[in-house]
C-alpha cells in the first residue's frame, strides 16, 4: 500500500547544524506541510544522513537531484550571508523544475 503523502516534495539545502535542527523540526510535524525528500551539501563531499533524511548530492548538482525526486520546494538552510549560498543553481532550480525556494528561518 503507498504511503499517503503528508506535504509538499520538499530538499533542505545545507547540512550544517541549522539543517539538521530544521530538519528535526519538519520530520516531528508532519502536519506543517512538508514532507523531506533529501538533503544537498552546499559543498561536497556530499553523503551520508541529515537527521534521517538521506544527502543526496551536493549544491553543484541541485536542479539535476530536484528534477530526480520530484521535489516542490527547496528549504535554505544555510547561514544568514553565507557565501556557500549557490544563487546560480538555485534559480536554475525554480526556473527549470518550478520549485519553490524559500528561506529556512521563516519555516
């Protein structure tokens, strides 16, 4: 039997402290409307486990893992300012795959 989805398709973007505290947040309420799908490196290298969720790849290849896993948005979590922030593949993710960005300090 398939699961019933419980949110919107949804990659959290770091990997770092905030990502994992945020990812905690999101995966202990189902109800906030989000269902984590993977999380991307902002740098490599790119594997392992995000609070149970699965790294899926880093930054350079973000509009490649979006396309992949369907997702709908991609949740920042990265610092404030961060010059690990990938604009480039960031919009070429909401131009090409139509997701949603959005920044992590307002989930």
């Amino acid at each position: 039997m398939a699961q019933e989805r419980t949110g919107s398709r949804t990659l959290l973007l770091g990997s770092g402290t905030f990502a994992a505290e945020l990812a905690a947040v999101i995966n202990a309420q189902p109800q906030c409307g989000y269902e984590l799908v993977g999380v991307v490196s902002a740098q490599a290298p790119a594997t392992g486990w995000c609070q149970g969720v699965p790294i899926l790849g880093s930054a350079e290849d973000l509009c490649g893992i979006a396309a992949r896993t369907g997702a709908e948005r991609i949740v920042v979590a990265l610092p404030t300012h961060s010059e690990l922030l990938p604009d480039h593949q960031l919009i070429e993710a909401r131009i090409s795959n139509e997701v949603l960005i959005e920044n992590g300090d307002e989930v």
